[in-house]
C-alpha cells in the first residue's frame, strides 16, 4: 500500500468528497435547466467530474492514476466572444423563495464552482510531496479552469456576462505604466 504525507490524503479526501457533491448537484441542476445546450454542457461537465473522481479513487486506493493520459476534455467552444457592453443586461433579482433556478443562476453558480474548484486544486497541489498527488490535484484545477471558461462563454454568448471594456486612452495611459529593463538595470546581465 502506498503511503501518503497526512495532508496530501486528506486534502484528496476532500477533492473526492467536492467531486461526489459537485456529480449528485449536476444532476439536479440538469433536470431544472429548459435550455438544451446548457444542459448538454452541464452533461459534458458531470461527466468530466466522474472522471476525476475515478481518478482520485483509483489514487487513494493505492492503484494510482495514469499519468501519461490527457487531461484536456472535450469543451464547447463559442466563436464570437464580446468584450464591452453590447446589450442593456435584464436586472438581476434573487428569489430567495424559489424552487427551481433559472438557467441563467445555473450557469453562473456552476462558473463559480469551477473557478473556486480551479483554486482548491493548485493550492492542494501545491501541498503535495507525492508525484502523483501532485499531478492529480494540478489536473483537475486544469481541467476546472477549462470547464469554467466553457461556462462563461455560455453565459457570454446568452448576453448573461458581458465582461466590460476599457477605452483605448485608459488603455493606452495604464500600457505605459510599463517599461522593459534596460541590460544594464537587469540582475545577473553580466553572466559570464
């Protein structure tokens, strides 16, 4: 049986029980969703979340993980990504009585979730003194930032998020906040 440091194993006990949580949660939010291509996502994602759980199952059960196979799922990809305001955005208004979520509170809660699953994981990984921990851990928060970009370009293509936009002047003035060192202001220019 392999050994673990006590923080490595409890910390993949955690990402195990998140991953169990997150599988049964996908499942209720896929039955309440009404747009059919968010709730193939939300399938897409629960499946790719199966897939780390059987992974950090194999793991802690001492048969290890694959370390040679991708971790690089299948996303959805949206074409027309808009930057800027394009569309005055419907107010949002919490329904702190309701029974069924819209499907856009869906997509946002689940961005939230992949965006704080991507940060538990590398901060875990970086804990790991086990190889395979390590890459177990650094490849689900891979595989949750993607999931995440996935879902925001979901939301940004239904107008849901629509990210704002500096102008170019503001952009122009912050750019050169910024300058390249010089060779004589940089450390170590002199390696011999």
């Amino acid at each position: 049986m392999r050994h673990f440091a006590a923080h490595e194993f409890l910390e993949t006990q955690e990402a195990l029980r998140s991953k169990s949580a997150e599988i049964e949660l996908f499942g209720v939010l896929i039955q309440m969703t009404t747009d059919s291509q968010l709730r193939d996502l939300l399938q897409n994602q629960q499946r790719r979340t199966m897939y780390d759980y059987q992974q950090g199952l194999s793991l802690l059960s001492g048969r290890g993980i694959n370390m040679q196979q991708s971790q690089s799922p299948q996303m959805n990809v949206y074409q027309n990504i808009q930057i800027g305001i394009q569309q005055q955005p419907q107010p949002m208004t919490p329904n702190p009585t309701t029974s069924l979520m819209s499907d856009a509170s869906i997509a946002n809660h689940v961005l939230f979730l992949r965006k704080a699953g991507s940060v538990f994981s590398m901060v875990w990984a970086s804990e790991c003194a086990d190889p395979q921990v390590r890459t177990f851990h650094v490849a689900c928060g891979n595989t949750c930032q993607q999931m995440a970009y996935e879902i925001w370009q979901y939301l940004n293509a239904r107008g849901y998020y629509q990210p704002a936009e500096l102008s170019d002047k503001t952009m122009a003035v912050m750019r050169q906040e910024f300058a390249s060192p010089t060779q004589s202001t940089m450390p170590y220019s002199q390696v011999r």
